[in-house]
C-alpha cells in the first residue's frame, strides 16, 4: 500500500471539496468602517455633550 500524498486521502473520499462561490451581493456591499483622526474625534465629541465623560 502506497503512502497517502494529500490530505484529502487521509480524510476520505466522503469529503468533497467545496467550489469557490462569490460573495452574496449584501457582504459585497459592505464598506469598511471609518477610522476618525484625532482632530475629527475631537469635533464630533465637542458636538456630542451626551457622549462626553462623566466625572
């Protein structure tokens, strides 16, 4: 008996392998989210007086 040469031989022959499928059209819609500057954290918590620290 020969030596198994891909993992798929040691798994067995009732995996099978998927086919690549392109994304839904909803996770391709999605943006990365937005990193703020410091300056613009700054602005935006300045007009925001609810989200500023309590002490």
């Amino acid at each position: 008996m020969k030596p198994p040469k891909r993992l798929s031989d040691l798994k067995g022959a009732s995996q099978r392998a998927e086919t690549y499928a392109p994304p839904t059209p909803k996770v391709s819609r999605q943006k990365p989210g937005k990193v703020l500057s410091a300056a613009e954290r700054a602005a935006f918590l300045a007009n925001r007086p609810d989200l500023k620290p309590k002490s």
